[in-house]
C-alpha cells in the first residue's frame, strides 16, 4: 500500500551499522554507518536564530510523514542527522528531533495511521552552517 500523502521532500540519514571502521582523517576507531534514504512529505514550521549574519545557524523546523517507505527503518531516531532536499532548495544538514510519536504503529489507531499515511517524524533543518 502506498502513502496517501505525496512526498514533496527526500532525506538521506546517517545510521549506525554493524562493526567499526577508521577514520581515514584521525586515524580514530568510530562506528561504521549506512545511509538510508526515505521520500518523505513536510510541512515548514517554525525558524529560529541568533539574527547576527555569520554567527549563528539558523534552525527550521519541519513535520510530516514518511511516505516511501511509510515505515521508518528502527535504526532512524531522535539525534540521527543526514541532509534534506526539500522543494527544490540545496540540499541541508537536518537532524531527527521526534519520530514515530506517541500512537506508535501497532494498535488500531497507530497501525491504521502508518498504513494510511505513514510514520509521523520532525526534523531540524540548520540553514547557514
């Protein structure tokens, strides 16, 4: 089945994988990640910043559903960051700051919902860093 709602915006998130790898840069033991990508659709929310150019990143924050896949993959959670493509802006640095709220994806009402229109997620989208 496929989401009700149309995706208008893609994320590619940076998850943790099995094993460990080097950091060709350090030379520093740090986990090995895969990235998942999940057409999703958001709404804009609110924005917020120092108001100084240049010293400060702006931060937007978004809403919505994940659309394909409808249900996020387990390893995508609150702290998990990646980059937004969204209405055709450049692609953004964007961090999960909720998912899968409170109704879950079992039940009749958290099942239902996940089948109709998908996981619900909010990200923070950073504008100028």
């Amino acid at each position: 089945m496929s989401s009700a709602l149309p995706p208008n915006a893609t994320a590619t998130f940076d998850v943790v994988d099995v094993g460990t790898v080097e950091d060709p840069a350090t030379g520093n033991i740090i986990p090995a990640t895969e990235q998942i990508t999940v057409a999703l659709f958001l709404r804009e929310g609110s924005r917020s910043g120092s108001g100084f150019p240049g010293s400060d990143t702006d931060q937007l924050t978004m809403e919505g559903y994940a659309v394909n896949p409808q249900a996020l993959d387990a390893r995508i959670q609150a702290g998990v960051t990646g980059s937004l493509v969204f209405g055709g802006r450049p692609a953004a640095r964007c961090e999960v700051l909720q998912e899968r709220y409170p109704y879950g994806s079992t039940g009749l009402i958290g099942s239902t919902l996940q089948r109709v229109i998908g996981d619900k997620i909010r990200l923070a989208v950073y504008i100028n860093g």
